[in-house]
C-alpha cells in the first residue's frame, strides 16, 4: 500500500466491484482507454479480474485509488505489463467525479517513482489515444513525453514516456 498527500493507493480487490463497474459504465471514461473495454457490467468484472490476476502474476498491478478524505474510490493507477504490452506501463483511470482534482497526476507520479525504485525500471511507458488530451496533459505533467506512435490491440496509440534519470541527477 503507497500514500500520497491526498491518496491511499491499496491492491484492487472483489469488493472494489460496484464501483468499478460504475466507472467503467460512462462512456467519457471507457472510450478514453487504449485497453479497449465494454461499458457492462461483465466486461467490468473481467477487466477487474484482469488487473488483480495481473498482480498475481507479475507482482504489481494498477492499484485501487482511495482518496484519504472521504475513504471514496476514485478509480485507478499504477503499474501494468500484460502480455504484448510494449514495456513497463504505468496508467491512470478516475471515476468522472473525480476529474479535475489532480488525483491521476498525483496518483502517476507515485506510479513512476514506484517502477523506478521498487521495480528497478530503467523506462516507462503510457499508451494514450491521440485524442485524448486529458490523459497527454496528465503524462506531460508527469515529465514524459511523445515517444513513438503505435498499434496496440487495433488501434493507433501515441506511446509517451520517461526514462529512470540518473543516479546524480
Ligand atoms: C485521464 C484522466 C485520468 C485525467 O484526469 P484529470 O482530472 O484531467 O487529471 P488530474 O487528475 O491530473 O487533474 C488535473 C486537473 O485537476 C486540476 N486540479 C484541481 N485541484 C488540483 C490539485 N490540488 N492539484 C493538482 N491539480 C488540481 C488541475 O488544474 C487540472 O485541471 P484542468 O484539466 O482543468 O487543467 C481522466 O480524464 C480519466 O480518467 N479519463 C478516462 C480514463 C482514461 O482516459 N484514462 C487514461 C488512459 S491513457
């Protein structure tokens, strides 16, 4: 479990369901994913297996994002490979309610610094739809940048991304 200023970022886990499922349901959140996902409720269920069976099987997974205030779940961060994914990947996904609260940057940056010191990464990756400019805003505040463009999964994504900075930096 990491802590933030105003974040507790803890394993997802079953009972995260309902509220994940709720996040997924709006269409201004699914739509701005590169990991393409339906808006039901199964296809909320198996995209949550997918995050904690990650855990299972790498070590690291996206971790739940409760916001420390209210104990709220605001939606999801952190480190992700799955197969075929070009890298060490770190992403953000929030709730609509909590947009615009700086949640996703706060949330990304304790995601990279976690890969850098606990994952021993040299570099990290974030697949980003080009027409997602929220989420660009958010990895450019995170100091990565436009790496390349890509297909990931059938569609065209831009591949931001940093490196671990020196040692004497
Ligand atoms: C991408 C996504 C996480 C970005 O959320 P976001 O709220 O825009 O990003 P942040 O959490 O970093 O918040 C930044 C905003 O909070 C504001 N803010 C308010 N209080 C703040 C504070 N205390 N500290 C920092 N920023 C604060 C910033 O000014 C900024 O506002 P602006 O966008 O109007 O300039 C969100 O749009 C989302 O979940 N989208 C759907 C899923 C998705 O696309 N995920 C990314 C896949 S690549």
């Amino acid at each position: 479990m990491l802590e933030t200023e105003r974040l507790i970022l803890r394993p997802l886990c079953g009972a995260d369901f309902d509220d994940y499922a709720a996040m997924l349901a709006d269409s201004e959140v699914a739509g701005g994913l590169a990991e393409p996902v339906g808006r039901t409720p199964e296809d909320a269920w198996r995209s949550l297996a997918t995050f904690i069976g990650h855990h299972e099987i790498r070590g690291f997974s996206h971790w739940a994002v409760i916001e420390k205030e209210t104990g709220r779940f605001a939606g999801r961060a952190g480190p992700w490979s799955p197969l075929g994914f070009p890298g060490l990947g770190v992403g953000w996904c929030l709730a609509r309610e909590h947009w615009g609260k700086g949640y996703a940057t706060e949330a990304g940056r304790a995601a990279i610094a976690y890969c850098f010191s606990a994952l021993d990464a040299e570099e990290v990756v974030s697949l980003i739809l080009p027409r997602n400019g929220r989420s660009i805003a958010v990895a450019e505040r995170l100091g990565h940048r436009h790496l390349r463009d890509e297909e990931y999964r059938g569609r065209s994504v831009h591949v931001y991304g940093q490196r671990r900075p020196a040692a004497n930096d």
